[in-house]
C-alpha cells in the first residue's frame, strides 16, 4: 500500500474521531450544567483546556462563556480541531483516497460534513443537544460502514490504529481535567457535585451503564480504573492500546512481544505498562502526572507511526 493512501485513511479517522469526542465534552457539559450548582464560566473553561488550546482561544474569544466556547469547539472554521474543521479534513483525506476506500464509507464521510456545514450556517437555530447526537452516531455510522463494505486489509488497519490512538489521548485528556482542574475546591470531594461529575465524565465515554452494571457506588478509584485499565470497555484507554498494537501487528506481520520497528516498540511498551500497572500505583503516582506521561507517550508512538509508515525518505 502506497504511504499516501495509508496516511490518508489514518487520518480520516482519527480526524472523525476527534469530531465526535469534542461532541461529547460539549454534550456532556450541557448536560452537566443543569444540575451543577458551579458558575457557568467555570464549568466551561476545562473543556477548551481538554483540547490543549487555551491560548489560542483567549486570544480569539476571550471569556470563556458556554456561547463563545461551544463556538469554538463546533464552528469555527479557523480552529483547526473543531468539529467543522475536522470533518472538512476528514473529507479531503477521504477524498484524496476514494479509490481505496467503499463508496458508502465515501457517502457517509460525505453527508456527515454536509449536515455539521449547514448547522454552521444556523447555530442560532440548532437544538445542540440533538446536534451533538447527530455528530455521535454519524461518527459510529461511519465507523460501522468502514467495517462492513472496507477489506480488513492495511488500510482498515491503518484507519483502526488512528481511531484507537485518537480515542484513547481524548480519554486520557478529559480524565485528566476532572481531576485536577474541574472540581472548584478540595472541600468539594465526595460531595453530591464531585459525584455528578463523575457521573458525566463516564457518559462523555458512554461508559455510565456499562459501569453500572460491574460498580454500585461511583468512586474515583473505580472510574480511573474502568477508563484507564478495563480491557473490554470499549473506550477505556487499555482496550484502545490493545486494539492498536493488534492492528499493528497484522500490518508488519510481527506477533505480539516482538517489535520490528520504532512504532512497535513505542505502543508495546506503553501497552505492557498498563497491563501490570494497579490503579492504587496510578493514584500513588499522581493521576494527573501519569496521564500527562500517557498522553505524551501517545503523541510520541503518533509521531513514530509517521516516520515508520508516511515520512518521505530523502533520497
């Protein structure tokens, strides 16, 4: 497979996986703020602070008000990871590639843009609340259509470790700001308002229920660990690496524990760190320094992924 088709349709992915977990953290909060007692400035700085982005947000909105952040995150055409934005990359990934990609997943890329631009066009109008389910299940659309119509050849590989990478750093992003930034006060643990949040937190990863089904108290320790280190959740950041490295291995023929190439070694040894790790190491560790360890070790096994399978060689 030429490196541009399968940069393309890493891309493509990661790219509708990021839409749709900004609609998530938007959702999520909305939600969140009709029971929360806390300020509405408050409540949503965090979540630009979710995408790394304060900076440039402050720069171009100023106070971070529910208007002018679900703008950001949604429609602004100039910030390179709103939704718009990334579902206009999405397409042009999709696009450049449509010779190895289903025409259905081409359709479904295709209609998912189309409906979020002409959302762009009447915000005023939108009831955001069924906009953000839009954005989800058009995101889960796509991902079951690739499935189905696309061979389970290195391409679809390719867009799998995208779509896990891409989740598993979001995960591990929101995590990180419910612990050390959203709760307004030490006081505030183990209160009403700390368990609402952490009611959200788990729905902003649709794992609510499915934590219900194993945990009858919401507890900080047993949320870290179903997030962090459940092999079976589908969003929780181990499952992600496992799935991952599995693809990785079918696209260089290695098994599992051997590593090839620098992208091998990177997402093996991040992944085998949290299959010994116990979630009474993490908080004893710091939760918020691991994360930050875990969210560089994804940004660095991304960048060896791009050298090992896209970069040019100067020749």
């Amino acid at each position: 497979m030429l490196s541009r088709v399968a940069d393309s349709i890493y891309w493509l992915n990661r790219y509708i996986e990021r839409a749709e977990n900004v609609a998530r953290f938007v959702d999520v909060n909305l939600n969140l703020l009709l029971d929360s007692p806390v300020g509405v400035a408050q409540q949503w700085e965090p979540l630009v602070l979710t995408t790394g982005d304060l900076t440039l947000f402050k720069e171009n909105y100023g106070a971070a008000t529910a208007d002018n952040v679900i703008r950001f995150l949604t429609f602004d055409a100039k910030y390179p990871n709103s939704i718009l934005s990334c579902l206009q990359m999405a397409r042009e990934n999709a696009r450049s590639v449509r010779e190895s990609i289903s025409s259905e997943m081409w359709e479904q890329v295709n209609d998912f843009y189309l409906m979020v631009k002409d959302a762009c066009q009447r915000p005023d109008d939108l009831d955001l609340s069924d906009f953000f389910s839009q954005v989800k299940m058009s995101s889960h659309l796509f991902a079951g259509v690739m499935n189905a119509t696309m061979s389970h050849n290195e391409g679809w590989h390719f867009g799998r470790i995208g779509r896990m990478i891409e989740r598993a750093d979001k995960t591990a992003r929101i995590l990180d700001v419910k612990y050390f930034i959203l709760l307004p006060s030490v006081k505030d643990v183990g209160t009403p308002l700390d368990e609402l949040q952490w009611i959200a937190l788990l729905k902003s990863a649709s794992g609510y229920e499915m934590y219900r089904k194993r945990q009858h108290r919401i507890t900080p320790q047993d949320v870290v660990n179903f997030l962090v280190l459940d092999r079976e959740f589908p969003r929780s950041i181990q499952f992600c690496l496992l799935e991952a490295e599995r693809s990785l291995h079918q696209i260089t023929g290695s098994s599992r524990g051997v590593w090839r190439n620098p992208a091998e070694r990177a997402l093996g040894k991040l992944r085998s760190e949290l299959d010994y790790i116990t979630v009474e190491e993490i908080t004893q560790r710091g939760l918020h320094e691991f994360l930050d360890d875990l969210e560089t070790a994804l940004n660095d096994i991304g960048r060896k992924i791009r050298e090992t399978f896209f970069a040019l060689e100067v020749v």
